[in-house]
C-alpha cells in the first residue's frame, strides 16, 4: 500500500470487512517477521463502542486475527485513558480483556509505564518506553468529534502513548502544536479507522452517528484530513492537521490520493438514541437512506446548526434514500437516489464537506 492511498469499505459484517482491507493493503508483507508490534486503540474513556467514543474490539479482534494467521506473534495492545480515567477499567468494558484472554495478546497501561523525553522543534515532551521499543505501530482511531479540536483522528490517538502530565500540558498548549509535534516523534506505520460508530462532536461519545465504515492508509495526516472532510471541515481547518503537514509528518492533499472504496454501503440507516442527533434530523425527510449517505449528511447538519442555518430546513426538507428514486419534484435532495429533486447534489455517498456546502447555497 502507498502513503498517498486510502481504502474505504461499507457494511455490517465487521470481520470480514476488516480482513479483505487488510489483505488489498497487503499489510503483513510490510511488517518485519519478528517484529515488535503495537496496537494503539482509542479508549479514552470506559464506555462501550456503540456510544461513539472507543475502538469497536471486533475490528481489534480481526487485526489480530490475520497478523497471528501471517506469523506474527510478539503483539502488545497499549493505551492509557485520559487524564483521571482508569484505564484497566477501559480496557475491560471496552472488551480488550476478553479480547486479550481469547487471542493472548497482552494489554498495557502506559500509565503505568516509565518516560523518555524526547523534543520536537524546541518542544520537548515525555514518551512511553514502551511504545518506543515497538518495531512497527498499528494506530486503530475512532472518527469523531472533539470539543476543542472539532475532530479527532489518527495523530491526536497518540496522545495515549504520553504520561498523564504531558496530558495536561498538552491542553494547555491548545493541542495542535503539540500533537503535531509528537507526530515527528512517534511514527504511525498503519492506520485502521473505526469509522462503524462516531460520536457527533465529542470524544467521550453519547452523540453516536452510525456510520458502518472502516478504512485503512499508511500516513496519518492523509486519514486525518479524510476524517476532516467526512464530518464536513475542510482539513486546514483543524489546526494539528495543517502542522503536521507543515512537519512533514505527512500529506493533507485529498483531492490529490487514491481514494478506492472496496464495497459501497448497502446498509439502511436507523434512528440514533442521541437527542442531538434527532434534532438534526428532523430537517430531513429520509426513506429507506443508506447509512454512509444519511451519517454524511447529519455530519453536514451539524456543521450547519452551528453556523445558525439549519432552521431553514425544518419546514422544507432536505430529501435523502432510495425512496426518492424516480420521484421528480420541486425540493432539496441529497445523493444519487434524490436525483429528481430540482435541487440536488450528486454522489453515492457526497461527502460531508460536499454536502455543506452545498445546502448553504439552498439555505
């Protein structure tokens, strides 16, 4: 797999989903036999995966499934939670101890670990031993929201590779200049993003949008920007994003990668139990939505509140799903299956940013 190439696929059957990415990424040709070989979930916090915060363990189970059936052997899943969050407490109610009794994988608290410090640009910041020794990083992300940084992603997961005290001055340095900069110190060798169920706009979940998505990439500020145009920004907004571009810890340039999505969402949306999810939906008239079109379009709606033109869709709404095939009439529609409405975007799914932009014209 190149560094400017990103795999998507759709559905509901995680495993397999997760095995045919890894296989077109050809992912254990690329790691060292023998290696060392971490695998860095997002559990920020001890909540399950379904409220939008933390890695699904069933994607966690199929990596490991296909590295042990490829021979590789010396794996270590790492994380340390947030700051006066327990992170064993994490790790058994997001199903990492079930997992690591069934395949023998160990769990580490890097809480629990001894520090380098190591510096960046001037800045110098405290690293998990542990990580450090690793031969070859697996970043497993959560696409979601975040309260300060709008999104969070593959180079903010590494902040659980820090003491609890870099954690704290991390916030107080407004996170993106340091989150770059431990990018140039930690290298990420692959990512794979849970993309089956993020929280709306906020780290610690309770806002979940379904989205039934995973994909893969080898440079991290290339998936990050993806996650960024997802939830409807354009990546230079999201400051950490620029700078690691900056740092040359990667590319941001979207429109310039391979994007190759391997199966296209089949899958019906269904109502979210987030009460912030519902009002945003109530500016949507959707019929038999596929879960990627409708989580792109309620990311858009998110961004639209925010901006204070959502109201203008809550008497004429905007038109999505399956059930808009054929149907030809004056209105906003969104994706291929609206193609009928006098105002619509293309796509299958139109992505986030596509779909903002497109419903402030309308607006």
């Amino acid at each position: 797999m190149e560094r400017n190439e990103l795999l998507v696929t759709y559905g509901e059957d995680v495993k397999p989903m997760v095995r045919e990415l890894l296989e077109r990424a050809r992912l254990a040709e690329d790691i060292p036999q023998g290696a060392k070989i971490g695998i860095k979930p997002n559990l920020v916090v001890a909540r399950p995966c379904t409220e939008g915060a933390t890695t699904s363990p069933e994607i966690a189970a199929a990596l490991v499934e296909y590295l042990q059936e490829h021979g590789h052997r010396d794996l270590l899943i790492l994380e340390g939670a947030w700051v006066g969050a327990s992170t064993s407490r994490a790790f058994s109610v997001c199903g990492y101890e079930a997992l690591s009794k069934r395949y023998g994988v160990p769990l580490f608290d890097t809480k629990q670990d001894s520090f380098t410090q190591r510096s960046s640009g001037g800045m110098a910041m405290q690293l998990s031993d542990k990580t450090l020794a690793l031969d070859y990083l697996i970043n497993l992300p959560v696409l979601k929201g975040h309260c300060q940084t709008k999104v969070t992603g593959a180079l903010k997961n590494l902040k659980g590779c820090i003491s609890d005290a870099e954690k704290r001055r991390f916030h107080t340095l407004g996170l993106h200049q340091p989150i770059a900069h431990l990018n140039t110190l930690i290298k990420t060798d692959f990512i794979l993003v849970d993309s089956l169920c993020g929280d709306l706009d906020f780290e610690e979940g309770g806002n979940p949008v379904r989205m039934n998505r995973v994909l893969c990439g080898k440079d991290p500020v290339l998936v990050d920007a993806y996650i960024a145009s997802a939830m409807g920004y354009d990546p230079y907004e999201i400051g950490y994003i620029k700078l690691a571009e900056q740092l040359s810890v990667g590319s941001a340039d979207i429109e310039g990668a391979t994007v190759s999505t391997i199966r296209k969402d089949s899958t019906k949306a269904r109502g979210s139990s987030s009460r912030k999810v519902g009002q945003l939906a109530k500016a949507v008239d959707a019929r038999d939505a596929c879960s990627a079109c409708y989580a792109n379009l309620i990311h858009a709606l998110a961004r639209l509140e925010g901006e204070g033109k959502l109201r203008a869709f809550y008497k004429n709404k905007i038109c999505i799903g399956q059930g808009f095939k054929g149907v030809e009439k004056d209105g906003v529609g969104v994706g291929n299956c609206a193609a009928g409405l006098s105002q619509n975007i293309s796509g299958c799914p139109p992505d986030a940013r596509r779909i903002l932009a497109f419903l402030k014209d309308q607006a």
